[in-house]
C-alpha cells in the first residue's frame, strides 16, 4: 500500500507516480500533461522578470549608497524566516505563499513558481541543483550591464564606482540559496540491510555516482568557494593581513568589514555563519520537529545575545537596529509555539513577523539618509535653472583665474621657484593650495 502523498511513491517516496513529474520548486509531482511548451515559456518568463527585478534592487541600493553593514541584518532576517515559521505554514497556504515569496527575493529563489512543470522526469536532485542557475543568471545580467555601460560615460563612471558593492549584494543575497542547494545535494541517505549509499533528495539514485556524480562536484566546489570559503576568509583576515597580503581583494573585504569596529571585523563572516548554523539544523534534523525547534530557539537567542553585548558596528543606531531585528528572529522561532494556542494569535504573528522588520529597516534609512532624501525632495519640486555646457566652461575659468591672480599677488609668482629648496617650500605650497581650490 502506497502511504506517500502529492502522487509520489518508491524508496521514501523519493520518486513521483507513473505519469507525473516533479514540479519547479515544491515537493509536489505534477502531471505530464501539465508540461506544455506554453508552460515552460511561462516558467522561463516568469524567471527572467524575476531577474530583472533583482537586478533592480541591488543597482538602487548601489545607487544610493546603502552600505552592506545595513542589510546584514535584514537579509539574514527575510532569508530564514520561512525556514523558522515552516511548521506553521504549510497549514495555510495563503500565508505560505506570501512569506516564501518575500523571502525569495533575499535568496535569489522564485518559490512563487513552485507548482509549474518544467520537464519531464524531474528529479530531486535535478529540482535543487536548477536554483544554482538563478544567482548565475543574476551575475551574468549583471555582467552584460556592466560591460554595455562603457558605451555612456556617465553611466559607466556610475558602474565602475559601485561594481564592488554590487558583487557583494551579490554573495550576500546569493549565501542561504547555494548553502541549502550544496548541502542538500551533498547529503546522503543509507538504508538498514542495504549496502549502497543513496542521495537524500532522491532516495532511488545511488550516492556520488551516474547522475549524481556531476551535481556532487559543483556542489562540493560551492560549498569549499562559497558557504565555507567566503565566511572563513572574511573571519579569519583580520588576523592574517599582517602575515598575507590582500591587496587584489581589499576593495571587496571593506565593503564587508568596513561598518565594524576595527577589533571586531571579523563580525563580517557573522550573519553567514547564522544562517549556516540555521540551514545544518534543519537539514540535519528534517524529521524531528522537537530537536529542531529547539534548536532553532537556542541557537538565534545566544546569536542574539552575542550582538546586542559586543555591539560591534561602529554606529550606534546599526547596533540598535540589528539587536531588534535578531529578536524578531527569537520570536519568529516561537511563532510555531503560539499555533497551538490560537490560530487567530498564529496568524497575528506570522502578520508582525512579515511587516514589522520592513518597517524598521525604512525607518533606519530615513534616519541615516535623510539628508540625502530631503535634498533630493527639494531638487524635485524646486528644480535650479538650467545651466549650459558653456556657461559652466566660462564660470569654471573666470573662477580659476580669480584664484591665481589672488594667489600670485600674495606670493608673486608661483612658477618663480628659487633654486634653493628650502626657500622653494612656500612657493610650492602655494601652488598645491591653488590646485586644491581649482579641483573644489
């Protein structure tokens, strides 16, 4: 008797029933019937906006100079909380759809598109290693864009300025997807009496062999570059930059490090070893859901602890701002807790859950850029007058020559150096003065 569900069957109910596939991104098999050209153009579309949108997003907040240290916290938040609320979402859909959809776009994974069929004879493995293809399509867009920029000056001085901070949105936004996959991909499964070794996510392909064997090497690459890689380096190069240097790589390390106190930047590999922390528990533990809330609640409470007592950013409103955030996350742990209470008091939760960190995190921007903001509200409904390419040459050279005139009537001349070179520093001086004012 077949006690699997959502049409599936065989060893664990790794596999779907004859006649149905594995659908994009869910667990649930599909029909073949459902696999028309009409869908996958569909799926395909629906993806490729879905890039564009990222892609979006991480200019705008390059644009307008949102350091990394401000979403660090806000990223982690979103990019685990349908890990935290699961329990208590698959018993509604309509919230189940909502959430995994916000947090979908701090992953870099549309699970909005988890019900379409993509092809035929899908399997698990098949399913986990396609959301590799989404960060990759994100960084080739970005890529395209960055090379066609040259073709504006403008637009290209913008790009080169803001390239290293949009690489790492990139890895930022990118983390929970490819450690999940990786992991994922690289568990394996035994059997009592049984001597070979089986995939986790599919149970009926054995384990580093045939199919699996090239999955199991990208998967290994990632995690070895990326989900270890990535936070080792940042943690351990506070320690080591006196004995290796990284100059090539400084850029990319400062947009990470350079919102925390210099004794504590090796916090930059901090919010990545969270959600490492988050995805082993659950991937370790997928059946017992005890030990895993368990877990999860002790694990984000000594994570949040640990911040709200170092304090590690520079800014005291970031440590501020991170400390309600990581208990956002202590409370999202126990939502699952309030289900069994009332469902009126679970949805509360799951409402607060959503919204409330969204609004802290406006409110944090508005604070620190308000600046910025206001003068850009006033340029918009008070536009200055509109001053031509010649007015500003014209402007630009009296004003230069105003400054040398001034400048040589007090030193003379300025190109008279005295041969001499401690007579010459004066003059020398001046001179750098009169550069320094022609580049204000």
């Amino acid at each position: 008797m077949n006690q699997c569900s959502s049409h599936r069957t065989g060893t664990a109910c790794g596999s779907c029933e004859e006649g149905y596939t594995l659908s994009f991104d869910s667990v649930d098999c599909v029909g073949v019937d459902k696999c028309t050209t009409g869908q996958i153009v569909l799926v395909v579309t629906l993806s490729m906006i879905y890039w564009i949108v990222i892609v979006m997003l991480v200019f705008i907040v390059t644009y307008y100079h949102v350091g990394i240290g401000y979403v660090f916290a806000i990223t982690y938040y979103y990019s685990i909380l349908d890990i935290l609320l699961s329990q208590t979402l698959y018993q509604s859909k309509v919230w189940f759809t909502a959430v995994t959809t916000m947090s979908s776009f701090v992953k870099i994974t549309p699970q909005f598109l988890g019900q379409f069929c993509l092809v035929r004879n899908m399997s698990g493995i098949d399913q986990q290693f396609i959301h590799f293809a989404h960060p990759l399509a994100v960084s080739i867009i970005i890529a395209i864009i960055c090379q066609s920029a040259k073709i504006s000056h403008k637009f290209s001085s913008f790009i080169s300025r803001g390239i290293i901070r949009t690489v790492c949105y990139l890895l930022l936004l990118s983390y929970t997807s490819v450690a999940t996959t990786s992991l994922l991909l690289l568990r394996s499964l035994t059997f009592d009496n049984v001597n070979k070794v089986y995939t986790y996510v599919s149970p009926d392909i054995e384990y580093c062999r045939g199919r699996h064997l090239p999955y199991f090497i990208v998967a290994v690459l990632c995690t070895l570059v990326i989900v270890i890689g990535l936070p080792l380096l940042l943690l351990l190069e506070p320690f080591l930059n006196h004995k290796i240097n990284f100059y090539r790589i400084k850029p990319l390390l400062d947009q990470f490090q350079g919102c925390y106190k210099d004794k504590y930047r090796c916090f930059a590999a901090y919010y990545m070893i969270c959600r490492l922390v988050i995805i082993v528990i659950i991937i370790a533990n997928p059946s017992n859901n005890n030990l895993s809330q368990f877990l999860l609640i002790f694990s984000s409470a000594v994570l949040t602890t640990t911040v709200i007592i170092l304090k590690p950013y520079d800014s005291k409103i970031l440590n501020i701002f991170d400390g309600l955030i990581l208990q956002l996350v202590v409370l999202a742990t126990l939502v699952p807790l309030a289900d069994d209470v009332s469902q009126q008091l679970s949805t509360a939760a799951i409402i607060i859950a959503m919204i409330l960190p969204l609004v802290l995190f406006i409110a944090l921007e508005l604070i620190v850029h308000k600046d910025t903001i206001g003068h850009k509200i006033t340029t918009y409904f008070n536009p200055q007058p509109v001053t031509t390419t010649d007015d500003i040459n014209e402007t630009t050279m009296n004003d230069i020559s105003i400054i040398i005139d001034d400048n040589m009537r007090k030193n003379a001349t300025i190109c008279e150096i005295p041969s001499n070179s401690s007579d010459a520093t004066p003059y020398r001086n001046s001179f750098m003065e009169v550069m320094d004012q022609i580049e204000d």
